[in-house]
C-alpha cells in the first residue's frame, strides 16, 4: 500500500492542454468602389494553405469577383474591416481548426467526386466538409 501511495505522489498533475492560437485579424482599406486586403500572405501561412483558396472562399461568402494581386487581394465593392474578419473567422473555424482537438495542424484532401475532407495531424480525425 505504500508503495502504490508513493508512486501516486511522484506522478506529476495532468493539465488540460490549451491552444493558443488566435485566428489573425485581417487590414483592409476601401479605395473608390474596391476593398483591399493588405495582408493576405500572413493570413494564408498562418492558415497553411494557398490564398487562391482563401480567396475562392471569400468570393462565395460576400458574392462578388476577387483579384488576387499576389501581395494582396482586391475585392469588388466596398466592405467593413468586420465583414472581412467574420468571413476570415468562419474559413478559419471550418477549413483550419480541427473539430476534435481544436488545433490548427490540418490539411485538405479531396478524394473522390469532389468531396473535401479536413485531416487533423495532431489527432489524427477526418471529416468531410463543403467544398
């Protein structure tokens, strides 16, 4: 008994791993009839994945054309710094951040008719999503 008393005391306290990572805010202007977003590249390596992607997702999600300019996107017509930032979030929280362990290590798979899949390699899960 004392032994198995001993052994539980050396046993260090188990914490609950949180993630730090914070979804970056976008910098965007209104120049005329257009919104420019300054800061694509940071948000595409923090997101690990091509800011073609992030930018066929914004051209969904606000309806209107977007020109990559490589340093930064263009979007037709004029948007809020918030608009941009929820649509970010949202692209973040489906196409980045694992359901499971909540990290940001994933990528994206498609496998056969179209279907997109998110692979965790922190843990491991695979789910489909909307492509």
């Amino acid at each position: 008994m004392e032994l198995l008393e001993r052994a539980l005391n050396k046993i260090p306290e188990l914490s609950v791993e949180k993630s730090t990572f914070i979804v970056p805010e976008s910098e965007t202007f209104v120049q005329g009839n257009k919104t420019i977003l300054k800061n694509i590249l940071n948000l595409s390596d923090k997101a690990r994945r091509k800011s073609e992607d992030i930018s066929k997702y914004l051209t969904k999600e606000l309806g209107v054309p977007i020109n990559n300019d490589g340093q930064q996107l263009i979007i037709s017509g004029k948007f809020s710094n918030d608009e941009i930032n929820r649509c970010i979030k949202r692209y973040f929280d489906v196409y980045v951040i694992c359901r499971e362990c909540h990290k940001p290590d994933t990528q994206t798979d498609t496998e056969g008719r179209g279907m997109l899949y998110v692979v965790c390699k922190a843990c491991g899960a695979r789910y489909g999503v909307k492509s």
